[in-house]
C-alpha cells in the first residue's frame, strides 16, 4: 500500500551529478523521466524525500526537505544545497551519490517575481539559491537591488545582475537576527516609492527587515513578500 501511495503523490527521479559550488555550497542534479513536461516559475520550490520516517503522514511521505529549484530543463533539476549541519537535509545532500533514486514533489510556492517599478532581494546563503533563477528571470533592464549575506567570500554563488548584488560578510558570526544585513538594505538609497522586495532566509532576519522596510519606509506590507527558509533549533521549517 505505501508503494501505491507513493507513486501517486511522489515523482521518482535519480541523482545525476553532485558537485560542489562552494565550500558548503552543493549543486544536485536529478533527471528522469517522471521530470518530463513539469512546469516551473523561478521562485519555486520542491519538497524532497531525503530520509525514511517512520510514523504517520511520514511513514507514506519519509522526511521531507524544502529546496528550490536552481534550474530545470531538459537536462535536469538542479538544487542548490547549503551544508549548515547535520539535519537529514544537509546529510542527505552530503553523502547522496549518483544513480540512488530519489522521490519529490513537483515544483509549488508563490515566491516568484511580481510586476514593480523595482526589485529588492535580500537574504543570506540559502537565498542565493532562490534569487539565482529569480534575478535570471527579471527583464534586463528591471531596476533590481539585491543585499546578500553570507560568512565569506568564498560562499558567493555565481549570480545573474551581477552588478547589482552589495554583499555582506558574517566572518563566523550566526547568520540568525543579523542586525548587519538588516543595515545593508537600510543603507540602499532606494527611490521613493517602494517597489517589490523578495525577503529568503532566516525567520528572523527576514522579519526583521520586513518591518524595517514597512515601518521605516513606509511600504505597504503587500509589497514585501517573505520566505522564512529556516530558524533556529526548528526542524524542516516550510
Ligand atoms: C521554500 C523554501 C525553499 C528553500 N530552499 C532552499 C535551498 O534552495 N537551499 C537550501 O540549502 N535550503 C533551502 N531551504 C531551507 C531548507 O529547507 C532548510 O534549511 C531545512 O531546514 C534543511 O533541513 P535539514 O534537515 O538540513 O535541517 P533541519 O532538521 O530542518 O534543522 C536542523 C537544525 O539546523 C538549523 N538550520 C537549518 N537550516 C539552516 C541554515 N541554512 N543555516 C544554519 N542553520 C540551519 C535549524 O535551525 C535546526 O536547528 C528552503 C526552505 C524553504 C521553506
């Protein structure tokens, strides 16, 4: 019976290639047949299998995880996996290999790009897997100001609008509340009237920002959508 359920409810796909991006940065690449004709909006999300579970709505479903999806086409669905511990999450995309089979659900969320006069992305090193193809997405002449944060350099993912990304280094620092992060996108001189701002990553730092950009800039609250991707001591935050 949980064979028959899961084929309803779950895509079967293999992984194809895991490579790193960074140094606690991973690229998953799965293909397969059941990733035929699936749609996608950059912004949107897959829940991945990355474990068995044991009971209730898990014994069918196993331990889900929530990535975005980096790309998707003919060759693949590509996530971009932040290696932060030792969750079934980042375990899972540490010790997965080639070839093993692995079930998800197809692409889902509302984080996606909006018509605006301008753009505004912030986040930290999750983030940059959600705004990669966000940013790709954008017309090329969008207005678009992006603040990221992550631990060093060496974390910066390859992004499109390369030009328009102002980055911020925690050296060690935990990325939850970063008061930092919140003062990068406070600096940005942005025109007067607001835009749409695209807020991933930590619950806290999201929050955050958010209410500095209603409060202090008086945006509405319809014009900043947030992603809290994970928060502290919370388990497969969705
Ligand atoms: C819509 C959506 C899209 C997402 N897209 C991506 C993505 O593309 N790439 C990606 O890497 N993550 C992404 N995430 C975040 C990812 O789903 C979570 O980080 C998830 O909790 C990881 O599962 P885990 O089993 O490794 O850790 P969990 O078991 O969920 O958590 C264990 C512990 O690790 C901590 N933790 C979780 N994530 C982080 C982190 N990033 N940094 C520091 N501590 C952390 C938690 O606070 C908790 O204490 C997304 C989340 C959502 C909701």
């Amino acid at each position: 019976m949980k064979h028959r359920l899961l084929e309803r409810l779950l895509l079967s796909v293999r992984v194809q290639a895991v490579e790193p991006v960074a140094p606690r940065l991973r690229r998953v690449t799965l293909a397969g047949p059941d990733l035929s004709g699936l749609s996608w909006v950059a912004g949107q999300h897959v829940r991945l299998q990355v474990a068995d579970g044991p009971t209730g709505l898990d014994w069918v479903l196993g331990t889900l995880r929530t990535y975005t999806v980096w790309n998707l086409d003919a060759q693949g669905l590509d996530l971009v996996v932040f290696d932060h511990g030792d969750g079934p999450g980042a375990r899972w995309a540490r010790t997965v290999r080639p070839g093993e089979e692995v079930m998800l659900l197809k692409p889902q969320g509302t984080f996606t790009i909006r018509p605006a006069a301008y753009h505004l992305f912030a986040g930290e090193e999750t983030a940059q897997a959600s705004f990669g193809p966000m940013l790709a997405a954008l017309p090329e002449d969008a207005p678009v100001f992006v603040r990221l944060e992550v631990d060093t350099p060496a974390e910066h993912l390859d992004l499109p609008r390369r030009a328009d990304v102002g980055w911020s280094y925690r050296q060690g620092r935990p990325a939850a509340s970063s008061e930092t992060l919140v003062q990068a996108v406070r600096d940005l001189d942005l025109p007067a009237e607001p835009g749409i701002a695209y807020l991933a990553g930590e619950a806290r730092t999201i929050q955050m920002i958010r209410r500095h950009l209603v409060e202090e800039r008086s945006w509405p609250r319809r014009n900043v959508l947030t992603k809290p991707y994970w928060a502290p001591g919370r388990k497969g935050l969705d």
